[in-house]
C-alpha cells in the first residue's frame, strides 16, 4: 500500500469508530460534545489571532523609523493591545501608541510605556566643548606694567 492509502484507510478506520461511539452516547451527550469541541476550536482560534495580532503590532513598530520596537513589549487579548517597555521620551511612548492603533484587528491600547529619565546616547555629549571665550581675569598672568619708573641708575 502506498503511504497516502494507508493515511486514508487509518483516517476511515478512526471515523467508523468515532460513529460507533458517538452511536452509543445519548442524543445530550452528543450535543455536549459537540459544543465542547466547538469551544475548543474558539478558544484555539482566539489563541491563534491573538498572536497574529501581537505579531502584526510588533512588526509595524519595529519598522517604524521613530519607534525602537525592541524596547517595546507588545501583549493582546481580544483586540486590546498591551504596550510595556522603557522608550527614549514621552514622543516615542506616543508615536509607539499612534503605530499600534493604525494595526488592523486593534479595537484599543492599553499603552504602559514610560519614558526613561536618561537622555538618548545620541543626543548626549561625553566632552564639554571647546572654549571659545577669554578666561576671566583672576586667571590671567600678570604683566609687568612698571615701565620707566622714572628713575635711572648709572
């Protein structure tokens, strides 16, 4: 037998038992069953469009060019999406907001970001600048300013 009959002989086999034991069951057993198995596939249904959804808000904010979508954990349920993380400033925790909400399949965001209280590393300078203006004159050398005192020796 080639290995795609013996799948659909296995599969008629697991069917002819399924019929038989569903045959058994009373006519409430059988609907129970049927309602558990479809709360099953909605509950396996909610699980896999909430991780489509998270995925979806994660690669939008990773290709935002004003959002570090690394620093961004993005969580949702049903719609509402969780935004948790560390950003630069209050600009990006608001852009990260205005990204997610542009996501199809978001109803609302719950946006916990803060922004960090440290500059950027790159809007901070590590060496002071160049001096550009005089020195005040307590740090001056002084000069000799007795010149011809009016005296002369021979």
């Amino acid at each position: 037998m080639h290995k795609a009959a013996r799948q659909t002989y296995k599969a008629a086999i697991v069917s002819a038992i399924a019929v038989i034991a569903l045959g058994a069951c009373s006519r409430s057993e059988r609907q129970e069953v049927r309602t558990e198995a479809k709360q099953a596939t909605n509950t396996a249904a909610n699980v896999v469009d909430n991780a489509a959804l998270t995925t979806k808000v994660k690669a939008a904010l990773l290709a935002d060019e004003m959002v570090k979508g690394t620093q961004i954990n993005v969580d949702s349920n049903a719609g509402v999406v969780t935004l948790n993380g560390a950003v630069d400033s209050a600009t990006h925790m608001q852009r990260a907001e205005q990204v997610t909400r542009g996501v199809s399949g978001v109803s609302r965001v719950q946006n916990n970001l803060t922004a960090s209280a440290t500059t950027a590393p790159s809007t901070m300078s590590t060496t002071p600048p160049a001096s550009t203006t005089t020195p005040p004159s307590s740090m001056t050398t002084p000069t000799d300013t007795k010149r011809g005192t009016g005296t002369s020796k021979p």
